[in-house]
C-alpha cells in the first residue's frame, strides 16, 4: 500500500490524533488493515503513557474489527481447504488481533504498576479498578475473537491459542469484574462479560461445528454467543478431572477446562418452545432459519453436546495419532467419488496378450482411452485382473490417524485437490481392503503460527461391505456408466447394493450389471440414500444376459 503524509502512523501521539488519522485512512478493507496493523506496530515500541496507550488502543480497536470483518467475509462458504490466496486472508487478520492482544495486555501491565496498591485488590496481582481492568478485558476479547474466528472457518486452533486464552480469563477471574457487563460497540458475546468471552469459544468447539453445514453453524454460532454467560467454568492445570456438571474440555496439555451448564437445558428450552409458538417473519425464526424438523434436531445435539457429561479432547491435545496416543498413524489411500473404468476394462485378457500389454501404444478408439500413462505404469495385466488397484492408483496418499468408533475414521489429508465437502463419497483402501465411506467433518490443519495450511482433518462413516469397481447399463442406454458395487449380506436379509451418478435410475428400473467376470440382469429395488455426486439404490438380480459367460 502506498501511504501518504496522512496514513502515517507517527501522527497518532493520543486519541484525538488517532481519531484523525483513523477517518484519513482508505475506505479499502485489507488496506484499511494494513495501516492499521502498521500503527499497532509502531505501538508495541516503547513510548506512549498506559493511559494514552489504551485509548489509542481502543479508538483503534472498533476500525480494526470491521476491516478484519470485511476482509474475511469473502472465505463464508468457500470449499475446503482454503486456495493460499484466502489462507493468507485469514492469516493477516489473525497477525492484527495477535498484535492488538499483546499491545492490551502491554497496557495492563503497565496501569496496574503506575495506578498502585490504591487500585489493588485483597487477591494479589488483581484490581478493584474497571479502568484499569479493561485492558486486559480487550486483551481477553481478542484472544477469543481468535479462536472463534479459526473455529468458525473450521480452522483447529493451535494449543498455543487455547493456552494464551485460559491464562487470560484466569487473569480476569482474579478481579471483581468477570461477570460485569462490559461498553462494547461491536461485542463478539450479548451479554458482553469476561465469562461470556471465554466460554464462548468452548461451546464453538463442543459444537462440533467442522461436521455442520453453513446454515446449522451458523445458528449454533449465534446460540453459543447468547448462551456462554450462563455457564459456569474452572480451568485446570494438565490432565482434565472429574466433572458431574456438564463437559471437560481438554484443551491442551497445560490445560482443561470443566464446565457447569445446568442452567442451558432451560435456556434452549424456551427458546424451543419460542420458535414452536412462532410464525412467518418473528425474530425467533429469523434466529433458527432452518426447517422445522432441522430445528428441533439441531436444538437437541446442541443441548446434549454442551450439557452432558462427557469428556471432549480437542485435536492435537494429546498429539495427531489420537487421544489414547495407541494408535500409530498408518499409510492409505483415498478416493474421492466414483471410479472411472471402461467397460472394456473389465473384461478378462488372455495371458498371450497380457504379456504385450505393457508395450502396447497408447491408443484412442474415437470414444474411450484404451492406454493412459496410469494403466501403462501399472504393468502388463495387474490393472486388469484387480480393478480395485486401478482405481485407488487414480486416488492419493494419507494419514489414518484413528478410529474412534466402530464404524467411523478420522484420516490426515495433506492433498488440496479435489476440495472435500461434507456428505461426499469417498473410498479409502487401507490394510484390511476397500471401503466406501461418506465424509462427515472437515477441519483445516494449521502449521506454525498459521503461516500456512499442514493438512485436512475428515472424519468419515464406513458403509458395510467390500465395494468392487462395477459397470452398469440402464434400460435402453448403449453405454455402460461406473459405479460402486456394495454385496449386501443375504445371511441379514441386505441385498445388493449399487452407488452411481445422481438421477439415473429409479425403484423398479431395469438394467445390466458388468462386474469383472460376468454380466447379469438386474432390477433396482428402492433408493437407500443419496448425497453430492451419487446415488446408492438396492437391486435384485434377475438373469444372466444371452450369450454372455457367467
């Protein structure tokens, strides 16, 4: 940014210089940013008085936010991971509200020793004096502004966030102030109160808000800020303890957090029954803007997760390979989507003409590709008697990090490309072999001080059987389309099952089943679900086709 005489920060010497220097700036938000964060770092140099220092600080601090607000408005909604460009969006606003944190905590620092024992409290290192406790009440908001904004762009905060917030907030607890209601013109809580902007953040986390969609997280955004100031909390030191009011949160290894949340279960329940009694345009509907059903389920997980007892680790506090720390991070391989094999593909080669496949010429029929460079790399013939090899060749390296249940795994991801969205299919081929599974949570990995992205975190549910890459003709089509082909268990009554494009075919269709060694008749059953991409719909077979080998 090129600044002229009147963006330079060595104008600002008080709160009334700074209040012109502020209305001087540019009206662009990351520019607006970038001349600020330029003022907070002539700031951190030594020089201005505490209270001199506060009241730049936070005449600073309102333009600050809404620059901050501007700049990231463009990453709502954008597909997982985030492209470097948005990355580093993020990046600069999380740098300004680190800088504006310290500076606050700078100011404290320096009115408690100038206002002396006057202001001190019978609890040695706190204050009787608001004045000289709201520094550190700015600090402790930007702290929480920080980690709610990576949780809110399913960001896992590193420890060292959740860390500096605990240690804020016990700072706070020490004076007579933390449940006292703070002048904010733009509060990131309702009520604004020192407990408020710490909870806040843990009932964000508890939320689970990297398995929500837009529209969910964004109500339980809203609840979590109109409800933190009604928990109770106690941070400890290390390992996390007994706790039969509500959730433990471990944080990190230094610390844990208990909560005391009885008083939410009556809080949610009238704000239930205030969307029940409601209609149209009421501010009660504008709040929950989701279907009726939505509503109450979602209600009903929030209340569970954030009042239940229960022991919640977050990611990374016990390190990556899991929370019990037993399990050890294991090569697999991971595809997105349906698998892409001709028909042709599928069929059985003669030995004498597998022998010369490897130095066959690339070869284009005028409709399908008969020898890419992934089928050519692979060999003579292991692509055509194990189709699975082929497929998952197409797909990438990973990271299982663990299995928290039967059923379900969480996986690192360090590949960027195709982008992952809740709800997509996906096959992972690990040692115990191929399953499907649908992608339930996405969380972006940070690396050191957020300079740039380490991996996704996605949480899956494995659907029950082995899959085998299959081909399948519907009705009248002259071509055969891939699909995923799911046995069923015949011993528990599940019949076969198949996964393909969305809108080909419906109960009752018929078509024909290429699978590699055979061709059969089939019937499609009934849709068992559908998701981004694909189809899954339960068959029956019927016949083999005339002329073709079982």
């Amino acid at each position: 940014m090129t600044q002229g005489p009147e963006s330079d920060p060595v104008r600002v010497r008080d709160a009334v210089s700074c209040r012109q220097w502020l209305d001087a700036l540019p009206t662009q938000a990351q520019q607006r940013l970038s001349a600020i964060d330029a003022l907070l770092a002539r700031l951190a140099r030594p020089g201005p008085a505490p209270d001199s220092l506060f009241e730049i600080l936070e005449q600073v601090r309102i333009d600050q936010i809404r620059a901050i607000e501007r700049c990231v408005a463009p990453l709502a909604g954008l597909a997982l991971p985030f492209p470097e460009a948005d990355w580093q969006r993020l990046g600069s606003a999380l740098a300004s509200l680190r800088a504006s944190r310290d500076l606050f905590k700078r100011a404290y620092s320096l009115m408690l020793g100038v206002h002396g024992d006057d202001t001190r409290s019978i609890i040695p290192g706190a204050t009787n004096a608001l004045r000289v406790v709201m520094p550190l009440a700015r600090a402790l908001d930007a702290q929480a502004r920080i980690v709610s904004l990576l949780l809110r762009h399913r960001v896992a905060p590193l420890a060292a966030d959740w860390d500096a917030l605990c240690v804020l907030a016990r700072h706070m607890r020490r004076s007579t102030f933390q449940d006292e209601t703070l002048i904010d013109e733009l509060p990131l809580v309702k009520p604004t109160t020192a407990r408020a902007l710490f909870v806040y953040p843990l009932l964000l986390q508890a939320a689970a808000l990297p398995s929500r969609a837009g529209a969910e997280a964004g109500v339980a955004d809203r609840l979590a800020a109109r409800l933190a100031a009604k928990v109770g909390y106690r941070i400890d030191d290390g390992a996390p303890q007994p706790n039969p009011y509500g959730p433990t949160l471990a944080l990190s290894a230094d610390h844990a957090v208990r909560l005391d949340a009885h008083r939410l279960p009556a809080s949610i329940a009238r704000r239930r029954q205030q969307w029940l009694a409601s209609t149209g345009e009421a501010p009660s509907r504008q709040l929950l803007p989701l279907t009726g059903s939505a509503t109450l389920a979602l209600l009903a997980d929030l209340e569970r997760r954030w009042t239940q007892v229960s022991l919640l680790t977050v990611s990374g506090a016990g390190g990556e390979a899991g929370s019990n720390g037993a399990d050890v991070p294991r090569n697999a391989r991971l595809r997105f989507g349906l698998p892409r094999i001709h028909a042709a593909d599928m069929q059985p080669v003669l030995e004498a003409r597998a022998a010369q496949a490897a130095d066959a010429p690339y070869e284009y029929s005028g409709r399908w590709e008969q020898n890419t460079i992934m089928r050519v790399a692979l060999g003579s013939d292991v692509d055509r008697r194990d189709p699975v090899t082929l497929v998952m060749a197409e797909g990438e390296a990973i990271e299982q990090v663990e299995e928290p249940e039967a059923g379900r795994l969480t996986l690192l991801r360090h590949g960027s490309a195709p982008r992952a969205a809740l709800g997509v299919l996906v096959a992972i081929a690990r040692d115990s072999g191929l399953s499907l599974a649908t992608v339930e949570s996405i969380e972006q990995i940070p690396g050191p001080d957020y300079l740039r992205l380490r991996g996704q975190r996605l949480g899956v549910r494995c659907w029950r059987g082995k899959p085998v890459p299959a081909g399948v003709r519907i009705g009248e089509a002259l071509f055969f389309i891939d699909a995923w082909l799911l046995p069923g268990d015949a011993a528990a009554g599940e019949l076969p099952s198949l996964v393909l494009p969305p809108r080909r075919a419906h109960a009752g269709t018929c078509a024909v089943l290429r699978e590699p060694d055979r061709e059969v008749a089939i019937r499609f059953a009934s849709l068992i679900e559908r998701g981004p991409g694909y189809e899954r719909l339960s068959l029956r077979i019927e016949a083999a086709p005339a002329g073709v080998q079982g």
